[in-house]
C-alpha cells in the first residue's frame, strides 16, 4: 500500500472519528499496515463542524498531519466547503450523498462517489450507524482494506450486542463501495 | 440476530443440532402439540392454556400483527421450544417487551434457552424494545442463570402470588433488562467528544 492520507469531515454526533479510527485500527490492527489519526473538534461536541485525518501506509509515517489528502470521506456540506480545495488531483471523494452537494470546485481529475448512507441506516433501523455504512462505503470503494479486516475492527470497536447491526451496516456500505466502485476506473 | 439471518442452526452441548426459526402457520401444529406434550407441571406455571385451538388461533393472529415475534426451535421436524416477545403497540409501554421462554425437558441444560433468548433480546433490540422483561417463579434456577447471563436482573418479588400444582404460594420474580442502554453505549461513542482534545 502506498502511503495514502486520508480526510474525514463531518457534524459532531455523526461519528466521524470512530469512523476514523476504525479505518486506522483496520489498516493497522488487522491489515499489518501503518497508520496514525489526528482528530480535530468545533467548539461544540455536538451539531458543529468535526474532523479527522488518517494517514495509511506500508512504512513508518513521519509526519501524522493531512495537508493534501488522496481522499476525502465527507459527510456535511461544511465539510466538503472547507476540505475539496485540499484534494489532491486526481483525488477521491467518497459523500454522503444527501448531506453533501457537489459544485464545479471538484479538482480537475478528481472523482467522486456518492452514497444515501443516512437513509441506508434508517432503513436498518437506527440513524446511529451511518458511520459504519461509510466505514463500508469506504472499504467497499477503495479496496485500501480487506473486508476481513475491516469486519474485525469494526466488531471489535463497537459496544457489546450493536454488533450483528453494525456488521449488517458495514455490509450494505460496502456492498454499495464495491458496486460503485467501477466508476473510479 | 435479527429475524432477517434466521433460521439458523445452534449445537447444543451434547452435540445436537437445532435449528431456530420464525414461527410459520404451518409450524403452530406442531407448536400446539408441543405444548400437549408438556408435563402439567411445566404448563401450570405458563400464563394460557396452550393446548387449545382458540388459544394457538389468536396466538397466530398476535403473531400476524406483530404484537407477538415468535421463535421455534426445532429438531427435525419436531418443535422442542418456543421463545416469543411480548409487546404492546400503541401506549405508555410500547418500548417494553415481555419474553415467555419454554423448552422442552428432553433439551434442557443443553444452551438452547440462552441461545434462544439471546437471539430474542437481538430481535427486540433492532425493532426498537428499550427494556424487556421476564417473569419466572423463585424456584425456577436454571431461567434465572439464563436472564442474567444475558444481562437481566431481578427487578420486583411478588411474594406468594402464583400458586404451584400442589397448592403451595411462591413468589413471583420480574427480572428485566435495560436493552436501550445498549445502543447509548454506541450513542457516546458516536459523540466525537473527547476531553482531552489538542
């Protein structure tokens, strides 16, 4: 794997950082890989901008910081507003599509996937997961990570007995990654 | 364990293989006869008759409306348990549910009942229940050490208020699980707040 950084943007109450960290823990718990995570807050837990960047990569990683990702994971508006101009060309957007909306500020180059991953997780019950879908979305797309591995970060980050919904939200995503991510080709 | 990933098939500790499922039309025959072959001892301590017809057909028709989510366990075709959740649809305790767990004595002690109230406290969580509850007379041990590996604790004695076959008051124990407290573990995780933030 090359070294590959990683932006993650979204509200506080979204969880944009467990999303975050699963990516890193599935990378490097279970994928054997290297990978650090940053995480940054508005000044609100809660309802106010919220961020993470993971790095992921075969070697050491030096430097933790995300200044131009390879991909962004975004899930507001707010987030898409403040971190597209960071995307590298010929980078990656994954979004929820219906909390975001693409304009013309897409780099050159530049692709993007959209999945309803907030409608997904109330059609599976529980708004709560829509995390985990985009932790699917983003396994699914990519193919940075093996399923296996992300399928034990994921139930080994959740609480005891949100398992089984969990794993059953982390599929539907990446199902749908896996689905769309011919559009990346 | 959601209704949608049954049936499926668990090992009791003996080696036998069962298999769990919603409960069809088809299978409430074999449910009844189930129930009629239960000694009278076990049946006394159940709330209904259920060995009659007028009792399975308005069972089934609970089931239909989804006041009752009802899973058999069977080994070949025979039923040997039944697990079914109570719940009410409209009113002040919509989020409560009410688990009724009979198994058949020939597989007792073998894991089925935990395996088949674990996959119902699951169900119960994905429709939405926040708190289950279950009751049980104080000498029924074996229902007591399943409730509370999977979390249920004793919540309120009735003394003396069921009377057993030969006559003698025993107390009546609710236990109950606050299943919502589940997902408010996930809730918190979700917050993105950390304290200690850079």
């Amino acid at each position: 794997m090359a070294k590959t950084e990683i932006r993650l943007g979204g509200l506080g109450g979204q969880g944009v950082i467990l999303c975050a960290s699963i990516i890193g823990k599935c990378a490097s718990i279970f994928g054997g890989k290297q990978a650090t995570l940053i995480q940054a807050f508005g000044p609100e837990a809660r309802g106010s901008a919220c961020s993470a960047q993971v790095i992921l990569s075969d070697e050491a990683i030096g430097y933790p910081y995300v200044k131009t990702p390879d991909i962004l994971v975004l899930m507001s508006q707010d987030a898409y507003n403040q971190f597209i101009p960071q995307l590298k060309p010929e980078g990656l957007v994954l979004y929820e599509e219906e909390l975001v909306a693409l304009d013309g500020k897409l780099p050159k180059g530049a692709k993007a996937v959209g999945i309803p991953a907030t409608r997904f997780a109330e059609e599976l019950g529980r708004r709560l997961v829509l995390n985990i879908v985009m932790v699917g979305f983003f396994a699914g797309a990519t193919g940075l990570v093996s399923w296996e591995a992300i399928e034990q970060a994921v139930k080994s980050s959740v609480p005891k007995g949100t398992e089984e919904l969990n794993l059953k939200a982390l599929k539907k995503g990446y199902d749908y990654g896996r689905e769309h991510s011919t559009q990346l080709k | 364990m959601a209704a949608s990933t049954l049936p499926r098939t668990v090992t009791l500790q003996d080696g036998r293989t069962i298999e769990l499922l919603m409960l069809e039309v088809s299978d409430c025959l074999g449910l009844v006869e189930f129930y009629r072959t239960l000694p009278e001892q076990d049946r006394e301590v159940l709330k209904d008759d259920v060995t009659t017809k007028e009792w399975a057909d308005r069972f089934l028709r609970k089931v239909a409306t989804k006041e009752i989510v009802c899973l058999v366990a069977k080994d070949g075709d025979k039923v040997v348990g039944e697990a079914s959740l109570y719940r009410t649809l409209h009113g002040w305790t919509k989020h409560v549910g009410e688990i009724r767990l009979t198994i058949a004595r020939s597989h007792r002690r073998q894991g089925l009942g935990l395996a088949m109230a674990g996959t119902l406290v699951k169900i119960a969580t994905d429709i939405g229940i926040e708190k289950l509850l279950v009751n049980m007379v104080e000498n029924q041990l074996g229902s007591r050490r399943t409730f509370e590996k999977l979390g249920f604790q004793k919540e309120a004695v009735l003394p003396r208020h069921v009377k057993d076959i030969s006559g003698t008051k025993r107390d009546l124990i609710i236990m109950a699980n606050d299943v919502s407290q589940i997902w408010a573990a996930m809730e918190t995780m979700v917050q993105d707040y950390q304290p200690h933030r850079d």
